[in-house]
C-alpha cells in the first residue's frame, strides 16, 4: 500500500507560479520551501524519523518534477 504522503500530488495546495525574469515558473510555497529546509537540517544532521524520510523524499520529487518543467518553459520560451 503506497502512503499518500509519498504521492507528489498529495502537496499540490502547495504549489506555487511566479514570474521571474518574465517567466512563469512552477515554485514551492514558502511554507513547503521552509518544510524542505528543516527536513535537510535534520538530515545533515542525521535526525530524520522514518516518516520524514519519506517526506524529504516526496519534496524531492515534486523539486525534480518542477526543475524539468521550468526548464522545459525556459527552452520553449528560447526557441520562440
């Protein structure tokens, strides 16, 4: 059974679009942002429980979703 925690789509209320540099990009919202932050302290610092692995690993993802598609919007918008 897959947790719903370790769906990306589970965190979509906490996706963001801002403009930056005339593009519209895919962010986090700054509380997930702050979330991921205190995740990878934690991790640094070898603290992480279980289920904040899982978390940080779910962040991880949707972090990887976004940079492949900004930059698939960066190309685009290069090519025009």
């Amino acid at each position: 059974m897959v947790s719903i925690l370790n769906k990306p789509s589970s965190l979509i209320h906490e996706i963001c679009i801002e403009k930056i540099d005339g593009w519209n990009l895919f962010k986090f919202s700054e509380t997930l942002q702050q979330r991921m932050e205190i995740l990878l302290e934690k991790k640094k610092a070898d603290q992480l429980l279980v289920e904040e692995v899982e978390e940080l690993d779910t962040i991880g993802e949707l972090d990887r979703i976004f940079t492949h598609i900004n930059a698939m919007i960066a190309v685009q918008d290069v090519d025009r």
